[in-house]
C-alpha cells in the first residue's frame, strides 16, 4: 500500500475540529449570504436525570475542544430566509436496536486493518449505486480508494485546496452524495474561514470542481466548533451540523438562539424545483421568526452525526467543554423530534452548565461519559453491515483524544452501555468515521491511515 502524502505536513496535533428528492411544500431561498447560484471555478454507563447548578472549568486546555479564543468578533449572520411549509414527510419506522447477537459483543474481538494512506482524512462516504468509497482530505482534496484502473491504490479526483482555509479546526471537513450518486456535496471552510456547503456535478468517477456552487454560507465568528458534517437523511434532504461559533461557555451566545444556524442541526433541500439556491422542507419547526433552515438547536460542536440506515433514527455527537461527552437519538418514530434542544449551554450532558432555565423541548442525551475516558467525542454509525454479526445494531463510535473505539447498545428500557471494541488509533487523531455501500464502518485517523473495522480471527 502505497503511502500518499500532501506537500503541507498532517497537521495532527493542531487538528482540532472533533474537539473542542424534493419534498412536497417546498420553498425556494436563495443561498444564505447572498450566495445563490455561486460558482467556483478554475467504563458503562446509564444516563440520570441532571443534577444541580455547578461551576465551569476555567482550566479546560487548548486541544481538541478549542476553546482558548477570545471574544473578538461579531455574531455570524444570517439573511434572505423564508417560511416554511408546514408538513412533513413520514421517516421510516424504528426498529429495536440491539439484536440477538448483542450480547456476545464484549466477547468478540477486533482489528482495525489499514485500506488506504492518505494525507489528513477527515470524512469517507459510499456513493449510490456503486461500490466506491470517497474520502475527503482536511487538506480540500477528494480521493477516490477503488479507482478503475485496477490499481488498488488511492486516486485524487478532486482539489480545492485552493479556495479551502488551513489551521485551527478549519479546512475540507465533510462530504455527502446526492441519493443518485451524480452530486457531490462539500463542507469546508473558506479562505476568509467561513462555512460553505456547497453541490459538485458528477463527471464519471470525478467531481467537476469547476462547475461548483455554493448552497449555503455561513459567517463564521470563530475558527473553531465549526462543525462541518453533512449527510442525505432517508428524507432526501439534506442535513447539515454547525458549532456554535467558537470560544469557550457560548461566548457569542448562539447555543440557544434559534435565528442563527450556529449551534444546529440544519435540514434543507439542496434541489428544489426552480434549481436555485435551495427549499425550506416542509415540517421544518421554525417558520416564523426564526432560521427556518434550523431543524434542531442548542448543539455545542456536532462531530458526526449518522441516520440508523435500517431504522432511519438519528444519531448525533456532541463534543462538550469541561467535563463530558454526549450523545443523542432523535428517533425516527418522534419525526426525529423536530425542533429538539440539545442543551447547550444550558446542559453539558446531563449536568446544568449555565443559567436556570430547563426547556420544555429539551433532549437529554442518551448516553454520556466523562472525560476521565477521552476529551472529544467522535461520532460513528450503527453497525448494519453483515460481516460482523456480533455487532449488529450496536453504534460505533469514539474519542479524538483517547484514540479508542466503542460500542454502544441499549436495552429495552433505554439504558445505554457502552462496550470496548479493543481496538484504538493513535491518540489525537480519532477524527472521523465511514459507512461503505455494505454497511461496514471504516476509522479515520488524521496521522494518515483510512482503517476498515473487522472481526480479528480467532
């Protein structure tokens, strides 16, 4: 396996991103920021209910969480917004997560085995209708890890490098396909370190960069909690995760602002029938007087997020500030709890944050743990593959600082617990995870090295 690096080094240990079908009632809105129609050329746990009021770490290190900023910019704005319509469609229904293979997961035993070296990986996606899996570099290049040519070694098909920013938790952070598979969808930030998503046309194998336009910008008012995943939810539409700008303790107070897509779970359709800009999905909880983009809110910096693929229940990782990790389920059962508050900066997990106030659209996270075991939380995905049938129904996930990967499994009654897969990455470079076209779950490791999770041999 060949080893394919980039020019500018990996930039591992300043890596801190993880820390720190149109829809009946559709709308048309330009692109956010006057960017319509844009081209760019050329231990086990159970979760409780949440204690009282306690005090913040001033403390909290520079590192994955990023949150040594000042308060030195404006709140990121947001303009030329529209209603939405007020249905939505039906999600798939949920099934029961864990299986009857569930239980001999601790007793089965893993292997990470490296499928590709590439330079500062950050995101992989399948693309429909094909085998092919696609990898983003933080660096704003796209490589292709199953290229025709037979070679069995990593092609680059795309570069923006160019229009991409560098440093701090900025750069190429994800990428989704269009449920045909002819367009690609971008996250990243820009020159100016702004968030852009923007739709790339298929051309073969390859995404024609110089045919990009920019669906969605966001001012950024900070260099970190960038977010930055993207995803085609089981509705069509596309879904997008913000941070909250940035700093330490919501510093710009964007956590429970429902008029700013900091801070939320975006949902959007990136193809409404006029083909500009993109449509407000009907059923979007916030119509009036707020972003009506925004379909959840209250989100410190959302490191992945995945939808069950068999079950269609959203999953969500909320890296924390202090103290602990979290994460959420809206089901797909609740219409994925359309205008859920996921706490911050209210709530770090379980544990009052800041202020007095509880929310009545408040959702708790399913499952939280301390930083005793890690420091920044990177989402995965629930295990639907077939290769490993131990895991069936347990969602793969893990921690950037601790490297380690995890298992987590519920019982009937909602109780989480968490499961080691024995398995782990270098520390510091846990910064993503991968879902193929057969449901098997890759590792991403920025120190280089694209990992396939397997069962080992007895």
């Amino acid at each position: 396996m060949r080893l394919v690096r980039a020019t500018a080094a990996l930039m591992t240990a300043v890596f801190l991103a993880a820390a720190c079908g149109t829809t009946s009632g559709d709308q048309d809105i330009p692109a956010v920021g006057g960017q319509s129609g844009e081209t760019d050329a050329g231990p086990n746990a159970v979760v409780t209910a949440p204690p009282a009021l306690r005090s913040t770490d001033a403390d909290h290190p520079a590192g994955p969480a990023g949150d040594d900023l000042p308060d030195t910019s404006s709140p990121a704005s947001v303009s030329d917004t529209v209603q939405a319509a007020p249905e939505a469609p039906a999600p798939p229904p949920s099934a029961p997560l864990a299986g009857d293979a569930v239980p001999s997961l601790a007793e089965t035993r893993f292997e990470l085995v490296p499928v590709a070296e590439i330079a500062a990986p950050i995101a992989l996606a399948a693309r429909p209708g094909t085998s092919q899996r696609y990898v983003a570099s933080r660096l704003g290049q796209v490589w292709l890890l199953d290229p025709s040519d037979g070679s069995g070694e990593p092609q680059q098909v795309a570069d923006i490098s160019a229009k991409v920013s560098e440093g701090c938790e900025n750069g190429l952070l994800g990428l989704a396909f269009s449920p045909d598979g002819d367009h690609l969808y971008l996250s990243y930030t820009d020159t100016a370190r702004n968030s852009r998503i923007a739709v790339v046309p298929m051309s073969g194998d390859a995404p024609q960069t110089d045919r990009t336009r920019v669906l969605l910008a966001l001012d950024q008012p900070a260099c970190n909690h960038n977010g930055g995943e993207v995803q085609l939810g089981p509705d069509g539409n596309l879904w997008i995760g913000f941070g909250d700008g940035g700093g330490a303790d919501d510093v710009f107070g964007q956590g429970q602002d429902r008029s700013t897509l900091l801070g939320t779970l975006v949902r959007i359709d990136p193809d409404p029938p006029s083909g500009r800009g993109y449509g407000i999905p009907a059923g979007n909880p916030f119509a009036s007087g707020n972003a009506p983009e925004v379909w959840a809110y209250g989100a410190r910096n959302p490191w992945r997020f995945s939808f069950d693929r068999l079950t269609g229940d959203l999953w969500i990782a909320d890296v924390g500030q202090n103290r602990i990790e979290e994460i959420h389920v809206l089901p797909a059962t609740d219409g994925w709890s359309p205008g859920a508050n996921l706490g911050w900066p209210l709530f770090e997990g379980n544990e009052r944050f800041s202020g007095e106030a509880t929310p009545a659209d408040l959702v708790f996270p399913v499952y939280t743990y301390a930083h005793d075991d890690g420091c920044s939380v990177t989402g995965g995905y629930v295990y639907r593959g077939s290769a490993i049938a131990a895991l069936g129904g347990a969602y793969v996930f893990g921690d950037y600082c601790a490297g380690d990967l995890w298992g987590l499994v519920r019982g009937a009654g909602g109780a989480a617990e968490r499961i080691d897969l024995g398995v782990s990455v270098q520390r510091n470079t846990l910064v993503s995870f991968g879902q193929d076209a057969d449901g098997e779950l890759y590792a991403l490791s920025a120190a280089g090295t694209v990992f396939r999770l397997e069962a080992a041999a007895p």
